[in-house]
C-alpha cells in the first residue's frame, strides 16, 4: 500500500501482444505492478517502451491479452478511437 496516499493498486498484463500498421511490436509481456513498486522501462530505441506505456494508458489498443487494474479487465472495455490531427507549420 502507498504511504503516501494510502491507496492500493494493482496493474497485471497479462500475455500482451501489440501489433500496428502489420508490426508486431512485442508480444507476450506479462508482470504485474503494485503500489509503491518502483519499475524501470529500459531497452534500445525503438522496442516498444514508449508503446507499453501507451497501453497501460489505455491509449494504444492491445491485439491480445488483458490488462488488469485492480482487477478489472481494461482492455475489453476501452473503446479507441483514431483521431489524425492537422499538420501546423
């Protein structure tokens, strides 16, 4: 549990496998994190951190697997939407 806050979470991927534009971009992480857990994403340039990141962000849609928050299944219930914003120069 968080000293600070004093609030419990839990996030458990489970077999997450991320594919865009027909590139598997990983697949296959699992772990879980809890309150107060320190966690480091490391790795080369261009593996797939900032993607992982995205999707327990619910931001960037998982092809299979779940995501777990406290126990509730995210990735079944997030609805995507694709959104291309103009270019400013």
């Amino acid at each position: 549990m968080s000293k600070k806050w004093g609030v419990k979470m839990e996030i458990k991927m489970n077999s997450i496998s991320v594919v865009i534009k027909g590139k598997r971009i990983f697949s296959n992480i699992t772990d879980t994190m809890n309150s107060g857990d320190m966690v480091a994403l490391t790795g080369s340039s261009g593996c797939g951190k900032t993607t992982l990141l995205n999707c327990l962000g619910l931001i960037q849609p998982i092809e299979s697997g779940s995501i777990l928050i406290n126990g509730k299944d995210t990735s079944k219930s997030v609805s995507y939407t694709h959104l291309t914003l103009p270019t400013i120069l």
